[in-house]
C-alpha cells in the first residue's frame, strides 16, 4: 500500500489549513472555518473527517464544558472509523492510535470540571490503549500527559495544565 491517499481529500486538507492557523495563534479564524466544515461534513458525515475536526475543535476552546462536547464527537466518531478508512487518508494510520490521545482528552475535561471519577475513568482508558502508540517522540509525549493529568486528578486539581494543547488563558 502507498504511503499517500487514493485520492485527494480536500475537507482533511481544509481541516489541517485550520489547525495549523489555530497552532499559529489565530483561534478565532480557526474556530470559525472548523465549525463551517462542521455544518458541512454533518454529523452523520465521514467519521473520520468527523473525529479528527472534532478532537482538534476541542482544543481551541479554553472553556472545559466547551472542550468536552467537542471531545464527546471526537470519540464517538473515532468509534465508527474503519481501519480501511484510516488507512485510505494514510497507509500508515491506524484508527487504534488515536484513542491514548482521545481518552486523555476526555480525563483533562472532565479533571477540570471537577468530575474526577469520570476522568478516571478516561485516564485508565488512555493507559489501556497507551502501548498502541508508536514509540517516537508524539507517543513519549502522550504518555508524559497521560501521568500528568493522572497526578492532577488524584490531587484534585482542576487547574489548567501549561503543557494543555490549545489557547492559553
């Protein structure tokens, strides 16, 4: 299988276009063409378009609540991809991959907003799924948050993490 899609996909391209505006610190713009491709993709739409706009949404809210609604859709979405369609955007993309990183989203949302059982809950989620990430840098990564956020919960912290992607306060 080639490394590179079997054909173009234009709303993933859109969707990166928008990530890497709210990385470079526009979020307002970004927020806004994410959510017009939203109302265009539908929530019946392609689950994987669906579940990576979504997780990366979530991450342009500072509000919790905000980040956790758009992490609910992530993962949902994630739970209708097939591995076919993972590996017709990238040969090298497994559907598996992306749970580590969207259970730990879900932990950090709900560690915020105070419901510490719940993301306890997405913290031993995120360790379960935790050996299919690659051991590269991204994974090392994942897995440092992971702890980071699993020590914030048992403190009972709800304090936004430094290392949190997204907009600062």
């Amino acid at each position: 299988m080639s490394t590179t899609p079997a054909s173009p996909d234009p709303t993933m391209e859109a969707i990166g276009g928008a990530v890497t505006e709210g990385r470079s610190g526009d979020v307002r713009s970004a927020r806004r063409r994410l959510l017009a491709l939203w109302s265009e993709i539908g929530v019946t739409g392609d689950p994987l378009q669906r579940c990576s706009l979504a997780h990366y949404l979530a991450d342009l809210y500072e509000d919790p609540a905000q980040a956790l609604a758009w992490d609910v859709r992530a993962l949902d979405a994630a739970d209708a991809v097939t591995e076919q369609r993972a590996q017709e955007h990238h040969a090298g993309l497994h559907i598996a991959g992306f749970y580590p990183s969207l259970h730990l989203n879900l932990a950090d949302d709900y560690r915020r907003l105070g419901s510490f059982d719940a993301a306890a809950e997405h913290i031993d989620a995120a360790r379960e799924h935790a050996p299919r990430l690659s051991q590269d840098a991204y994974g090392a990564s994942l897995r440092t948050a992971v702890e980071e956020v699993a020590a914030a919960v048992s403190r009972r912290d709800t304090a936004r993490r430094s290392s949190a992607p997204g907009p600062a306060a």
